[in-house]
C-alpha cells in the first residue's frame, strides 16, 4: 500500500478569508507577530498499489477531479515513506 | 404538452434541503413534481427505480449535499459525472430544461456544465469561491435579469426586471481564472449566457451587502451557451409567496411572490417546447 499526502491550497492572489479571518483572530488573542496565515487544505491517501508511478499518476486525477478546483487552487502531492507511517 | 403532464425530476442527495420548497413551487403551479434520490436514477433499488428520461425537467435544489465536504457540491458532481453522465447530456442535448440552485448551482459549475464555455468541460472553468465575508450569508438579494434570450426556460422574465429571492450560502462568490476576467466576461456577454446579477434597491452594481459574497462583475446567475442548463445562488423558491418577502408585514401584499415568474417560466417553456 501507498500513503500519500495530498494538499490543496489557494492559488496565489486568490482571496483566502478564512486565513484572513484566522490571522485576525490571532492578532487579538495578542499574537500580534502573526502578519499572515494560509488555509491549506490536506488529504492523506491510501492507494491499494505498490507502483508508486501508477500511484502518482492516479493522484494527479484525483487532484483535477475532484480534490483541487484548478480554478482557484494550487495542488501538491508527496508519497510518505513507508518508515514515517511506520514511526507514528 | 399540459402543465399537469410536466414531471420535473428534483433530484436530492444526502444533505440537500430545499427539495421540499422546490417541490411545492412547481406542484402549486400545476406540476407533476417528483422528488427523486440520485440512486434511484443510478442504481435499481427495487420498485423504485426512476428514468431521468421520463422528466422534463431537472432540478438541482440548495442544501449542503455530502456535508459540502471537499468544496461545495464537489462530491455531487462526483456522484453524477460517475454515475449519470450519459443520462444527464442526453437530457440536456434535448434542450430540457436542467436548473440549479444555490448548492445546486455549485454543483453544475464543479460538473463543468456551467458556465459551458465552448462546450462541458472535463475540470470545471470557474468557481463558487468562499464569500469575501468568510461567513454564510442570509440576506434578501436583488436580481436583475441581463439575459437577452438565449436562456429560454428564462423567457417569461422581463429584461432588466428586479427579482427579490433570498441567497443563503457562504460559498457563491463566482470567480475564473486570474488574468481572465475580462476574457470570461466578455464570452459571456457575447454568447448571452449572463443571467443575473446583484443589484441594489436603486438597481445599481453595488458592493455588499447587496453583493453577498463579493462575485465577480456581480454575477448571480449564469446559463450553458445553449440556454437550457442555467444555476443562480438565491433561493427563488424561497420568494415563491409574497409573505415570504421581507416587507410583507408592511406592504399587506398577499399571494404569489417574485420566485413565482421563475418556475412559471421554466414550465411555460417546457409545455411550449415538448
């Protein structure tokens, strides 16, 4: 099996309130060295494959299809190591 | 064909909620309105089975389908495109109506029916982006009608008339790629499939609240380049009786409110079309 970790965020010069709305949160709790914060959205994957070229290929789709609006979003995918999943 | 005859299929999905609203519009004018679960098109469940091919209409009603989990109506253009995709562009290349409302709406943009441009597309061409409020907003909207024809199920409206209908989402805000607003805009314009548009009481493009959620060029509404698949966030079933306008008490208006010409028209073009 495969696990990968899928993230979604806004593109660039998308309006993002929610980070918009987090950071102005954080300001008035008094982290006041806050200046910025992104949404991102995140998704970890089990593939029932060990063909890890396959597996990528099958993300990218998921990614057009379904996960991202290529619209507004950026996407990015990364296969975690097996001793990663391992040490949790 | 009669009005009594016109079966308008309102499809609903776990999570949808304006199924019963909608319903009661077009059986309180004169329809044969059915509400039908997306797997009793997809799959067989015994004696329950419905055939997209036996309506004349379709209806994508508001709601939160599949807890908007994903982005809203993502996971409904999912459950669609994988499940329903030929019965669905049969539909449609008969020129039958297919209408969708608030979620919806989202929905037929995720599917890349809407806004159509040059035909469906595979990865949706714009987006229903989070409101720039970051919050849901529930507010009266008023709608001008920008369409010059092209929408046909749209045909009773008066151009430029103001319909009121309440929008109730925090994910409308109609947005396209960067850098192509204008090119979009223009498309749209050239191939009339504007529909609606925020306006304020003095029917200006003013900004929120009369904006709800920041939509580019104020866009509430749009059509498919054929006119036949169209989606808007407000709610029109939800302006269907005058007393559900925010000035009823006032005004001591009774009877049919601004959503009525909505699906009355929708009905009028199909008992003329089929």
């Amino acid at each position: 099996m495969i696990t990968a970790r899928v993230e979604v965020r806004l593109k660039h010069g998308v309006a993002d309130p929610e980070g918009d709305n987090t950071l102005k949160a954080l300001n008035l709790l008094g982290f006041e060295q806050v200046s910025a914060v992104r949404s991102i959205q995140t998704f970890e994957v089990d593939l029932k494959t060990e063909d890890e070229a396959r597996a990528r290929e099958d993300l990218e789709a998921m990614c057009r299809r379904l996960l991202a609006n290529p619209v507004i979003h950026d996407y990015s995918f990364e296969v975690i190591p097996r001793e990663a999943l391992e040490a949790r | 064909m009669n009005r009594d005859d016109v079966r308008v299929c309102v499809l609903t999905l776990e999570g949808t909620n304006c199924e019963d609203e909608t319903v009661h519009a077009f059986a309180s004018l004169g329809a044969n309105p059915e509400k039908v679960h997306l797997n009793q098109l997809v799959r067989d469940p015994p004696g329950r089975h419905r055939a997209l091919e036996d309506y004349q209409a379709l209806v994508l009603p508001g709601g939160f389908s599949s807890g908007d989990y994903v982005r809203a109506g993502a996971i409904w253009a999912s459950r669609l495109r994988s499940g329903l995709r030929r019965d669905l562009r049969a539909f449609v290349e008969e020129g039958k109506p297919v209408v969708g409302i608030c979620n919806g709406f989202q929905a037929l943009v995720e599917l890349g029916f809407l806004p159509g441009l040059g035909g469906e597309t595979d990865v949706p061409q714009a987006s229903l982006a989070t409101n720039d409020s970051a919050h849901y907003e529930c507010r009266p909207s008023l709608l001008r009608y920008e369409n010059r024809g092209r929408c046909g199920p749209l045909a009773l409206l008066p151009r430029d008339g103001i319909l009121q209908a309440p929008s109730a989402h925090t994910e409308g805000k109609f947005t396209v790629p960067q850098g192509e607003e204008e090119a979009v805009w223009g498309a749209l314009l050239e191939a009339d499939q504007l529909l609606f548009r925020y306006v304020d009481p003095e029917g200006t493009y003013a900004g929120y609240p009369w904006n709800p959620n920041g939509s580019l060029y104020n866009i509430a509404g749009v059509c498919n380049p054929e006119g036949n698949v169209l989606g808007l966030m407000p709610h029109p079933e939800r302006s269907l009786s005058r007393y559900l306008h925010p000035d009823w008490t006032r005004s001591g208006e009774e009877g049919y409110g601004d959503g009525r010409l909505f699906f009355d028209s929708i009905l009028t073009y199909v008992t003329e079309a089929f």
